[in-house]
C-alpha cells in the first residue's frame, strides 16, 4: 500500500499511513492481545494463565470479522501469531517467551532485506518492480535504486533497534520492561518506517517525472527542428 502510494505522487497524510498500516481495527487487533497478556501478567504473575486472555480475544475479532463477513486474512494472521506465543508460554511456563517468536520475525526480516540488498534485489525494489509493470526496470534508474537501497536499509534499522533494545531485556527476565518494549516498538515504529518509505519514494518518483518530462520535451524540440530543416 505504501509503495503504491508513494510512486504514484499520493500526498502523505494521517489518514494514509494509518491506512498503510491496517487502519483502526488492524492497529487494535494488533496492540490488544500483548497488551491484555502483559496487565493479566503483571497483576497475576502466572505466565500460562495470562496466556489465555490474549487468545480469547484474537478469537473474538475472528469471530467478529466471521458475523460481519468481512475479509479474514488479518484476522487469522493475527490468531497464528497468538496462538505461536501462547505456545511458547505453555511450553516454558516463562512470561517473557510470549515474546520470543517476535525475536525469531525480527531477525529473518533482517536477514532477508541484508541478502536481497546485498545481491542487488532490495525487497522493496521488487514490490516497485511489480507495480511499475517491469521486475527489472526500476534497477536502470539510479533515482529509484538508491531510493530503494534506502529504505531497506532503513527497515533494517528498524528491525535491529527492535532487537537490541528487547533482547537485553529478555535476558535480564524483565518481562514487564520488555512488554512495554514490545508496544512502543511495534505499531509506532512500524508507522515511522511506513512513513519514511512513503517521503523517500515520493520524492523518488517525483524526480523520475521531472527526468522523464524533460526528456520528452527535448524530443519534442528535435522532431520540430527536424521538421522545420
């Protein structure tokens, strides 16, 4: 969606990047569940017993979605996601392993924008590549090549910061600490990204226009000269 938005001259706004970023309901579905798991654990200190409250509540937006019969596919994600956590909090009886399959996210998002940096195909390039209609063509404008460079590089970033803020924490079994991490660097911090890569990709495709623009106007003037000669 942000990508999208971005080559095609879309004006940034608040209503945009909260869109990009699954509007409302997807913020709340999002936030709810590790929210509810980190109250019920800190006043009850039982790790498998704060577990169930956050896959109660994933059910209930499934079933929601399922009444109004809109699209599950955010929904369902979202109960995957809790259902991972809440097994590795019964399997460990540990309240911060709620939180360790995040870790394991974190770290193949990293890994796969690092390769496909490094081997030349940015992850984001691909998507420019497809939305553009050609996979290859958006690597033959430097404008958009480095634009693309820059924002998987920021993304790295963002998902290192996640990384080396709430592993310390982990390791130092400050689940409260860590839950609190965990909101702050989650949907704020994705909505940053979200944000930069829109400004970076505006301006990239703003630059191509203004290139293509004056590279058609300068045919233009050959073909009259052309012409009048």
């Amino acid at each position: 969606r942000v990508v999208e938005a971005g080559m095609s001259g879309e004006a940034v706004s608040a209503g945009g990047v909260l869109a990009a970023i699954g509007g409302w309901r997807g913020v709340l579905e999002s936030l709810l569940p590790a929210t509810v798991y980190l109250v019920v654990y800190v006043v009850t200190q039982d790790a498998r017993l704060s577990a169930i409250a956050p896959l109660a509540i994933a059910g209930i937006a499934v079933v929601w979605r399922l009444v109004r019969r809109e699209p599950l596919t955010a929904a369902l994600s979202g109960v995957i996601g809790v259902i991972v956590c809440v097994a590795a909090v019964m399997f460990s009886g540990e309240g911060s392993s709620y939180f360790v399959p995040g870790f394991f996210i974190n770290a193949a998002w990293i890994l796969a924008h690092l390769i496909s940096l490094l081997v030349g195909w940015p992850v984001i390039g691909l998507l420019l590549g497809m939305l553009r209609g050609s996979l290859t063509g958006w690597r033959t404008i430097p404008v958009l090549r480095r634009a693309v460079q820059w924002v998987t590089v920021f993304w790295i970033i963002v998902f290192s910061a996640r990384l080396g803020v709430q592993l310390p924490l982990y390791f130092a079994d400050n689940t409260g600490a860590l839950g609190v991490a965990r909101l702050v660097m989650g949907i704020p911090l994705f909505a940053l990204a979200v944000l930069f890569t829109w400004l970076l990709l505006s301006r990239a495709s703003a630059l191509v226009d203004a290139t293509d623009g004056a590279v058609d106007a300068a045919k233009d003037n050959d073909s009259r000269s052309t012409s009048d000669e």
